[in-house]
C-alpha cells in the first residue's frame, strides 16, 4: 500500500473515531482539534485511496486470489472516506441535483452511527499494515 497510503488511514480513522479517543484520552483533544478542519479534504483522498484499493483487489480476486484483510481496510477507508467527505461531496457533486443530495444524506445517515468503530477499525489495520511494511 505505501507509506502514504498508511499514515492518510490512519489519520482519516483518527478523525473518524475523534470523539471515542477524546471520551478516553482527553488530552488528545488539541491535536484532534488541529487536524479536524482538513476533515473533508482527508476525506476525499481517503475514499480515492479506497477507490484505487478496490481496483486492485479486484485485479486480484481475477486470479483467484482472495484477501481477507484488505478487504476489510479497503471497504473501511471507502465508508471512513465517504463520511468524511460527505460535506465536500454534496456541496460540489450532489448540489446539482436534490435526489442525489437527499440519497447521499440517506446513505450518511445510516453509516455515522459506524463511523467511530470503522475509525477504530482503520487506526488498528494502518497500525498493522505499518508494522508489516518493516
């Protein structure tokens, strides 16, 4: 995946899990904080990084091959990525059309109550994809 690919998890998965790391470390509060403004734009670089993840894992499911845990860490950054975005994503893409602005909202809805646990989720796969990587 790259380093890139790692820390842009692990960061869009601290901004998703934001309020469950704070409830239990509060000093983490400052850096959450600094980092929560760039939310949408980590956002949408996650959800391409998901988008591209996707792509390989369907070139290599075109061999046989099935991979487990990159499933779970693409499908979690293309739903972390999706959540964080969302507010980029209908001001420029469903804008245009209040059908697609009302299902994207839909679709957000029912996805935030997860958004913490697939923060969580990301955070431990960026932190086991990292050790793997030395």
């Amino acid at each position: 995946m790259g380093y890139i690919g790692i820390i842009i998890s692990l960061v869009g998965g601290i901004l998703a899990a934001a309020s469950l790391i704070i409830k239990f470390k509060a000093e983490s509060k400052d850096l959450i904080e600094k980092i929560t403004p760039f939310q949408g734009i980590v956002g949408l670089v996650l959800l391409g990084w998901g988008v591209w993840g996707l792509i390989q894992l369907i070139r290599a499911m075109t061999h046989g091959v099935v991979l487990v845990v990159p499933t779970i860490f693409v499908a979690a950054q293309l739903v972390v990525g999706f959540l964080l975005s969302f507010g980029l994503l209908s001001q420029f893409l469903f804008s245009k059309s209040e059908a697609a602005k009302e299902k994207g909202e839909n679709i957000r809805a029912k996805l935030a109550g997860y958004q913490g646990i697939l923060g969580l989720v990301l955070i431990g796969l960026s932190i086991l994809s990292l050790i793997q990587s030395f």
